[in-house]
C-alpha cells in the first residue's frame, strides 16, 4: 500500500485561508497579525477548522492544544506543528 505523501505547509496554510474566508472572515484582515476575536473565529469555528485539516490532511488537532491560542499566527503556527 502506498503511503500518502505529507502536506507541504503552504498547502495546509492556503486550505486554513480558505476555510476561514468560508466561515466568514474577511479575507483582506487575515494576517499573522489577526487576533481570532477580531476575524470573529470562535471555538466552533477552529473545531471545524480541525476537522477539516483532519479530513483532508490527517492532521491531529486537539482542541485543548488551541485554547491559548489567540492569533492567527498562533493558529497557523499550532495547526502546521502537527504536520511533524
């Protein structure tokens, strides 16, 4: 069986972008920068982000590993430690 290959992290970085942008965050404030506040992302929100790595990456997010998370960066930073 062959195994798949690993995302790239400009790959999980554009999907996180996307999903975003779908949950209704304006894509011209995404920035590392971004406080989830300001952007409106909220806990539900980043599960179905983790979800959605998940599905479509294998990634592993566990919701308590993003509970002091409070920016963008932070979130990116997070989501592409899994990919290790």
């Amino acid at each position: 069986m062959e195994q798949q290959a690993k995302p790239s992290t400009e790959q999980v970085s554009s999907r996180m972008t996307d999903a975003l942008v779908e949950f209704g965050a304006d894509a011209q404030r995404l920035s590392p920068e971004a406080t989830l506040q300001e952007l409106d992302i909220d806990s539900l929100d980043l599960f179905e982000l983790g979800q959605i790595l998940h599905n479509e990456f294998g990634i592993e997010v566990d919701p308590q590993d993003l509970s002091d998370v409070t920016t963008l960066g932070e979130l990116q930073t997070a989501m592409l430690s899994r990919l290790r």
